[in-house]
C-alpha cells in the first residue's frame, strides 16, 4: 500500500477509527467545499458570538475588549490556512456586518418606543364629565342617509380598485363605499348647482372616500394634501344635516348650534365661514330653508355673533380663546351640537392646546360626531385622538405631512443680509399673485416696506395687527389689487387664495409642518405652482435634514448644499420604519423624514418647556393673536 496518503483522507480515518461499528454504518460522505464552509461558519461563530458579548458587557476591562479584534483577526487568518476562498470569507463577514446592525436597529427601536411612550399623553381626549362618569360611547351615530343601492350591490373589489386607482388608503371597520360622483351622494340640486358655479365637477379623492363616512355619520381622522378639498368634506355633510334638522323642527330662538366647526386661525375661520354662506344662498334660492352661520372669533365684536345666536344658529365657527370665553360667559350652550370638527387638528391639539379641546368638549350633553382634518398629522397625533372617537375610520391621501404634488420647490442658499434684496429677483420667476411667508412680524414689516419703495404693490398681515386691517389685505389680495401678500404662519393654515403662483419663503420655518402648510397655498386644485425658499447657515440641521427628505420623497431636485448634508453620518439612513405599527417613516412625534425622535427638535423644546415651568397660559398668552 502507498504511503502517499491525502492529509484530509487521513484525518477523516483517523476519527473513523474511534467510532463504533454500528457508528460506521452510519457514517455520511462530507464534500471538501462543504467542509471548508463549516469551519468557516464555525471560525467565525466565535467572533460573533465575542461581538454579542462585547454589547452585553459593555463595562469589561479594556483587556477583553482589546481581545476582540485580535480574534476577528485571528479567524481571518485561520481562514485563509484552511484554504478558504475570499469570496466565502466576504459572504460570511457580510452576513456578520448585518447581524450586528440588525442588532443596532433593534435597540434603537427599543429605546425610541422607550421615548414615545414616556411623552405619549396618557389622558384621553374627553370631557371631564364623561371621564369622571366612565362614559364610554361604543357606536357611532345614526343617520338617514345610505349609498345608492347600485353602489351598495358593487364588490369589495371594486371599491378596492377605486380607491388604489385614487391613492386613498383607509383603516377602520364597515367603511362605506367611495363615491365617484357628488350626485351619487343624494346632494339636493341647489348644492350641486353651487359647486357647478365654482367648476367643482367631481369630487377629489378625500372628498370620494370623507364624504361618504361622514354622511353615514361615523368619526373620521382625513389627511390630505393642500388643496385638495379637505373643507368640503365636513361642509356638505353639515349643511345636509342643519337642512334635515330645518326642515323637521325649525330652530328656536337662542337655540343650536347643530355643528361646531374649530379652527386655529381668525382667516381661516372667516374663509369657512364664507363657504358656509355661500352654499346657503342657493339653498334659500331654491326655496328651502335658511341655514344661519355664526362667526365667534377675537377681533370681531361679541353682539354680531350674539344677534346670529338669538335667531337660532345651525353652524358656529370659531377659534378656541373666543370659543371658551362665550361658554364661560353662558351666550350658548351646546345642548344641542352632535357635529364637531376641528380643522388643522394637529395644531389644535398638539402643544398644548387639548386642554383647550378638553374644556370645550365638557360642554357637550350628548354623544357627537367628531371629524379631524389636517395636511400634516403625525402618528402621535392620530392615536391620542382616537381617544375621542368612536369606531373611527381613518382617511388618508397622501403620506400625512408630505408636499402637494403639484408644487414645483426651489430651494436657494442666500445669506442673512442678502434675502430682502433677493426677494426682487425671485418675483420675476411667474407673475403674480405671489405670497411671502416670514416668521417674525418685523420681517413682514420690512419686506412690505421693502417692496413698497421698489414700486411693487403688496399688502402684509400678522398677529400684530388689528383684526380690521387683517381683513382689508387678504380681501385686496384676493380681489387682485394686490400683487403680493407678505405674511407670517397666520396666512399658512387652511386659507384658500385663488390662482396663488408662487410662494416665497423668506426663512425656512423651524417645523417641517409649517413648510408643508406655506408651500401648500399654491398648486392647489390641480393648478401647478412654484415655491422658492431661502436657506443659509443659521437654519437648523434638522430642519435641513428634513427639508432635503421631503424633496427627495416629492422627486423634486435637491440642491448639492443640501445633497451632501447628512450623508454617510448614520448606517439607519435606510432605517426609515418607525416604531409606532412600522409603517411610518421618520420621526414618530413629528413625523419629519429626516431625522429619528432620539433626535427631535420638537420633543426637545417641548421638554425644555415643562422642564422652565411654562404653562398652557404662557404658550396661549404668546398666540393670544389668533383668538
């Protein structure tokens, strides 16, 4: 016999040799390859297993956590003596490098749900009185409307069609079908009449999925864009319901309000008035019954909404500070009110308004319809406000606080000093109506005044001044006679200006949100429009950080001052799930793309906040404009 024998021939006899007969028998063929990847696995089992420990034992001496590159090392070489090729050494420390990243992610998320609970509100959003009584509602309210019957007889299918045809995605139990046309929706001819007057043919998709969940009387949370009809949504289904009250029992005098419609702003609350009204003038046209609006907002005086009260009033629209006052004072109960909604709800309840949302939801008798609207409404947001809803079903078009996909944004790096002077260059990009958006009220009166010497005609608006002069330079502006409207964040929530072209932004906002809100008075109602906002130095990375994200998610160009911003800092770039469900990317308190809530400039200056001792009071004292 030769001598001449494999080394790994050998070695296998040799271990054969100390097993029993019965063993043999059993014994199984192992290729060379396969051999090679078990030792490899088994070499580098050990250094990750050295790795786990290294996290679990974070407080070591410096002599085994020294030891641990020596062994990774050691692996390798034993790897390469065991005649490994590097394609397998790659495949396996890859697959290392993404165990301990997974682990990375983990701990994280751990810790980030750590961080949301500990600042999640843990009170419900109800009234003191149905907490205090455990009043638990448990079904929605009952309505006489139902879905055409054709409709009702259509598949799940099919209504799944439409809405992923549409982009509308819903969450809860029973959602009623959506509806592709308005007459579908049993409006009377006066209504349809009004909408045909404003060219609104056919409903948007908030509108084909909102409408109909309301109609059928069930809370809703919407999100949608700006601009895409979202007021309509809680409108129409409003006055259809005062017209039912009507027309069964006339209100009485110092009787209703039926609905109750909240908003954060003065502007806002006069521009949903108008709608209101003006839908009510075709009714009264058509014969049938009036449907009295009542404005309550500071800067208005008390009597005129007094004189709407005293009549019976169907609709009252207000802001919280004015709201509070008059029910304090007695002027009107809520004896009656089955329909609430707060529009721009996230702002209403976030930073401590939900106190102010608590008080007024004390006053309520009975069980209501609760509807909340808003473009930008994070995670956090919506699972405190279900706290108030019954059976809610969740309409959402859009990723809530991304751009309306009409704007085209445009993001330009201009120093402090230069920006008033920039702002003549930017003017000449469309004509106008353009709308520029400050954040200090002395800015607006320096870019007005700016302007004004330059020949342009502009108007300004801020909380500084009177509610009278606010009025007359929205109305300019919306009347034309204006070119330009100068403003700060009072002009950015809601408000609806006809054919606005471009929107300037003299300053980037600290909040994401507010940049969403300003750019989405243009390119609404399927127009397109142009939004241009300055940056420089003195903007936060955070803020930046999101600002580049959200253009990225909008498919719009990303400047190269912006494109390098953030690249490469963090391996959880790709991390974009959050904790909350997973489904949501970015932050879980303020839903910004970019960055994570371990990093949240908001929750940051809200523990700041608690931490001086600033009250609810303060934070209102320093807003009181907007009541």
């Amino acid at each position: 016999m030769s001598h001449s024998m494999h080394p790994q021939t050998k070695r296998y006899r040799r271990e054969e040799s100390s097993k029993s007969s019965d063993e043999e028998e059993d014994f199984v063929f192992v290729s060379a390859k396969e051999r090679k990847k078990q030792r490899l696995k088994k070499l580098f089992k050990g250094v990750h297993e050295a790795d786990g420990n290294k996290h679990l034992h974070d407080d070591q001496d410096g002599k085994d956590e020294e030891e641990e590159p020596g062994e990774e090392e050691d692996a390798q070489d034993l790897a390469r003596k065991n005649n490994i090729s590097l394609l397998d050494q790659h495949t396996e420390l890859k697959k290392l490098a993404e165990a301990r990243k997974e682990s990375e992610i983990e701990k994280l998320r751990r810790e980030e749900q750590k961080l949301l609970e500990a600042v999640a509100e843990k009170r419900a959003l109800m009234g003191v009185g149905e907490l205090a009584q455990g009043v638990q509602y448990t079904e929605s309210l009952c309505t006489s409307w139902r879905p055409p019957a054709r409709v009702m007889a259509m598949s799940n299918e099919r209504h799944e069609r439409v809405r992923r045809k549409y982009k509308i995605l819903v969450e809860g139990e029973d959602v009623p079908p959506p509806l592709k046309s308005f007459a579908d929706m049993k409006f009377p001819p006066a209504i349809l009449k009004a909408l045909a007057k404003k060219n609104i043919e056919k409903p948007s998709p908030i509108q084909m999925q909102g409408i109909p969940a309301v109609l059928t009387g069930r809370d809703i949370i919407g999100i949608a864009f700006t601009g895409s009809g979202k007021s309509l949504v809680f409108i129409l289904p409003l006055v259809m319901f005062c017209l039912e009250q009507e027309t069964a029992l006339p209100f009485q005098e110092d009787e209703g309000p039926y609905g109750l419609i909240i908003v954060p702003s003065r502007e806002l609350a006069k521009q949903i008035v108008e709608n209101v009204e003006y839908i009510a003038q075709f009714l009264v046209a058509d014969g049938l019954p009036e449907i009295r609006v009542c404005l309550a907002i500071g800067g208005e005086p008390v009597p005129a909404a007094l004189s709407v009260i005293r009549r019976g009033v169907h609709v009252m629209v207000a802001t919280p500070g004015r709201l509070i006052d008059m029910l304090d004072k007695k002027m009107f109960r809520l004896d009656v009110c089955r329909y609430l909604v707060m529009d721009e709800a996230d702002r209403m309840i976030d930073m401590g308004f939900e106190e102010d949302v608590r008080t007024i939801y004390s006053y309520f008798k009975d069980q209501r319809q609760t509807l909340l609207f808003s473009a930008t409404m994070p995670k956090k947001i919506q699972n405190f406000a279900r706290s108030a809803l019954v059976r809610p079903v969740t309409v959402n078009v859009g990723r809530a606080g991304a751009a309306a996909i009409n704007v085209k944004q445009e993001v330009e790096y201009v120093k402090q000093e230069a920006r008033v002077t920039h702002i003549l260059a930017m003017l000449n990009k469309t004509p106008p109506p353009v709308l520029i958006f400050a954040e200090k009220k002395q800015d607006v009166d320096l870019i007005q005044e700016y302007l004004l010497l330059k020949g342009v005609s502009a108007a300004a608006i801020h909380g500084g001044k009177d509610q009278e002069e606010r009025s007359a330079a929205i109305e300019a502006f919306k009347r034309l006679e204006k070119d330009v409207l100068v403003a700060t964040d009072v002009a950015s929530k809601g408000l609806d200006f006809p054919g606005i072209k471009h929107v300037i932004n003299y300053d980037m906002p600290d909040d994401i949100e507010n940049y969403v809100h300003r750019i989405g008075r243009t390119g609404r109602s399927g127009a397109k429009g142009v939004a241009t906002t300055f940056i420089n130095k003195t903007n936060e990375e955070s803020v930046l950080l999101d600002l580049k994200a959200l253009l990225i998610e909008s498919k719009q160009k990303v400047p190269e001052f912006l494109s390098l911003l953030g690249d490469g800092n963090d391996f959880l770039a790709a991390f974009d799930t959050s904790t909350n469900g997973g489904d949501e990317a970015g932050c879980s308190y303020c839903g910004g793309l970019g960055h994570r809530i371990t990093a949240c400039p908001r929750l940051e200056a809200m523990q700041s906040k608690q931490a001086a001792g600033i009250g609810r009071k303060d934070y209102l004292a320093n807003n009181a404009a907007d009541y």
